[in-house]
C-alpha cells in the first residue's frame, strides 16, 4: 500500500519517524517532520540576542506567552554585527604587497599620494587606488619605416628601442599611454635624423651614427613629455634601398668596398715600406755622422803631430830633415819589390840579402819568377852599371858611395 493511500494514515509517511524507531516510540515520535526554517531562524536571532545583552527564550519567541518577565529583544543587533563584518572585511581587503621588482603608486580619490617601495602595506580600500609600475623590466619595440632622405631618395630602416621605467609617478601619471606615446617619438626621431642623411651614408657607413642621433633626439623628446621612461639601447636592425632599385645600390655599394680595400692596401704598403726607408735613411746619417768625425780625428791627430814635429824641427833641423827623408824613402821603396843600385869608383857591388828583408820572401819569389821569365837581367840595369864603372875611373875623387835614386 502507498504512503498516501486513503486510510493508511501517516505511519507511512517519509517525512516522519514512524517505521524508523520501532513504532514511533520515544522522543523521536512517529510524527516528526522536516526541520523548520522559521524556527531555526528564530533560535538564531535569540541566541544573537544574548550575545549582545538581550533575553530570549521559547516563552519569548513565540508570541509573548509568558514572556512577561524578560527585556524586549534588540532590533539593531544583527545589522550591527553585519556592519562589524563588513568593516572587519574592509579592513583586511586594504592589505597588499608590493614585489621587489615593483613600485606602488598610491592615488586617493585620483589624486598623488606617495610611491610606496617593496614590501607589505596598507591603504584604505575604495578610497586609495594603488597601481603597480615594474621598473626592472626592460620592454621593448621594433619599427620598420619608408622614408625619405636629405637627397631626396627613399629608404626603408627597421629600428628597435630597449627602455625601462626610471620616474613611476611620471610614467603613470603623465601620459596616458606611454606604449603608444614612444612609438609616436621613435618614428618622430627617426625621420628628423634620416631627413637629414643621404642614402649612401644610411646604406653604408652612418648606420651608427644614425643610431646614436636617433637616441640622443628620441630621450630629448620623451623627457619633454615627461614620460618618466629611460632609454637603454637604439639598434639599427637593417637599412636598404626600395626593390625597384635594390640592385643599382648593392653595385654602388661593392665599388665604395672595393675602393676603401684598395685604399687600406695602399696604406698596409706605406706603412711597411715608409718605415724601412726611414731606417736606412738615418742609417746612412749615422754613417755619415762617423765618417765626419773619424776624418775631424783623423785631421786634428795629424795636426798634433806637425805640430809637435814642428817644435822637434826648430830645436835639431838636420837631425829632423834627415830623418823625415828616410821616413819617406822608407814608406815609398817599403813597398816596392825593386831595388835600384848606384856604384861608383869600382867600388864592389855590396850584397843585399833580399830575402832576410822584411817581407823578402815575397820580393825574392817575385824577383826569381821575373828572372825566370827573362832569363837575364834587364839590359838597363846592365847599361847603367857600365856607365857608372867607366865615370867612376875618371872621376879624380877615390872615395866612393851610393847614391840614393829612385825611379
């Protein structure tokens, strides 16, 4: 039989105890239903009450009955303690923390307020705003440009900036998009400087000046701006003609290299040869240099010694004048391997021994090597002795010498 069934009362009934407890004895009856909202409610609302110095009870709750004797409940005390929540709520939600790599920003009711560094802090919720700058990142953008140069030709530049944020107040503050407000100022930047450079310089060798114009101008202009951002780096990615005419600038372009190598060639070249020529040269001024005073030396040694003959000379002058020539005698005939004899008077031929003479082995040999290739003596010397034998006969003075002559 159903539950619900016509005269089946309730014991069947799944909101009540009966079935469960053994025929709905005990406290847990048989007719016990679903637990009552209203009364959970009620019993919440007395506990409150106590809690905040009011009475409450069963008698109290329902309708009076012999609640005569207790204080009347406190209205305002469950939106006291809803407004005690929230503020505890309120409260806690105004805690943050601030990264290392981060600052704060702090505005009240829009206005600037402080920059609050890295660590926990507290600020009232709904009424201060805090915005969080990074300062340590370094962003970064990239732009790639048409544009036109000082020779009126046309060229396209790919540039990239690297920034960081140096002022949070100003960056937040002052500029209400400062992604945008840079790109505005590097495009800026970028064709004031290449308006002024001609293409060859662009396409060659002015790439870093470029860059380094374009950054100088670019933070001139975002610090007017007052966009609180330092610029780190400019690089020139790439520069190159338009297609149409790429091809006509790479030639240009390899005779400008060919010429500059050829130029550096010729510089290697002066540079090994310039110093070799200058070493020999002041090798040769050195040499000079010694000669000149070797032959001073030389000069003012002989000087000192006539000077010092002089003086010998003017105290003996025979004894000086004799010995001077037999100085020079000997230093001519030293030298020579001929000897030359005068003889007067019959006076016997004296031997000389050659070749105990300094150097007379070297006489003799040359002397037997010149009778060998005769096989005599010269008729001259032959002749000359004869001539002198017979004026000698004649001659009425019976001494006789040798007459010194030389020829």
């Amino acid at each position: 039989m159903a539950w619900n069934e016509p005269g089946g009362g309730n014991q069947h009934d799944p909101w009540s105890g009966g079935g469960r407890g053994g025929g709905g004895g005990g406290k847990r009856g048989g007719n016990q239903g679903p637990p009552d909202l209203d009364e959970a409610l009620k019993k919440f609302q007395d506990k409150l009450n106590r809690m905040l110095g009011g009475r409450g009870g069963k008698g109290g709750g329902r309708g009076g009955k012999g609640g005569g004797g207790g204080r009347p409940r406190n209205t305002f005390a469950l939106p006291g303690l809803l407004i005690v929540i929230a503020l505890a709520v309120w409260g806690a939600s105004g805690f943050y923390l601030v990264d290392q790599a981060e600052r704060g920003v702090v505005l009240r009711f829009g206005e600037f307020q402080r920059v609050v560094t890295p660590g926990l802090h507290w600020n009232p919720p709904l009424i201060d705003d805090v915005r969080m700058v990074n300062v340590t990142r370094v962003r970064s953008l990239s732009q790639m440009q048409s544009m036109l140069t000082r020779d009126e030709n046309i060229v396209e530049v790919e540039i990239s900036a690297q920034y960081q944020v140096a002022s949070p107040r100003d960056f937040v503050l002052n500029v209400r998009n400062p992604q945008l407000s840079i790109e505005n100022a590097l495009d800026s930047a970028l064709r004031h400087v290449v308006g002024g450079t001609e293409m060859i310089e662009i396409l060659t060798s002015g790439r870093e000046i470029l860059g380094s114009s374009v950054a100088s101008r670019l933070q001139s202009y975002l610090d007017s701006y007052g966009t609180g951002i330092s610029l780190q780096t400019i690089n020139i990615e790439s520069t190159a003609a338009p297609d149409p005419v790429i091809d006509a600038f790479d030639d240009v372009i390899r005779a400008r290299e060919d010429r500059q190598r050829t130029i550096n060639e010729g510089m290697a070249y002066a540079n090994a040869i310039i110093p070799a020529a200058q070493g020999q040269a002041q090798r040769l001024v050195e040499q000079g240099q010694g000669y000149r005073e070797s032959v001073v030396a030389e000069a003012q040694g002989q000087a000192n010694r006539f000077n010092a003959l002089l003086a010998q000379y003017r105290n003996a002058p025979d004894i000086m004048r004799e010995r001077l020539y037999l100085d020079a005698i000997a230093e001519v005939f030293g030298k020579t391997p001929k000897v030359l004899v005068d003889v007067s008077d019959d006076a016997p031929l004296m031997y000389l021994p050659l070749d105990q003479r300094p150097g007379g082995t070297r006489l003799q040999d040359q002397g037997e090597a010149q009778q060998g290739e005769s096989g005599e003596l010269d008729p001259r010397v032959l002749e000359r002795l004869r001539s002198t034998s017979s004026q000698g006969s004649n001659s009425s003075n019976s001494s006789g010498g040798i007459r010194r002559e030389g020829r």
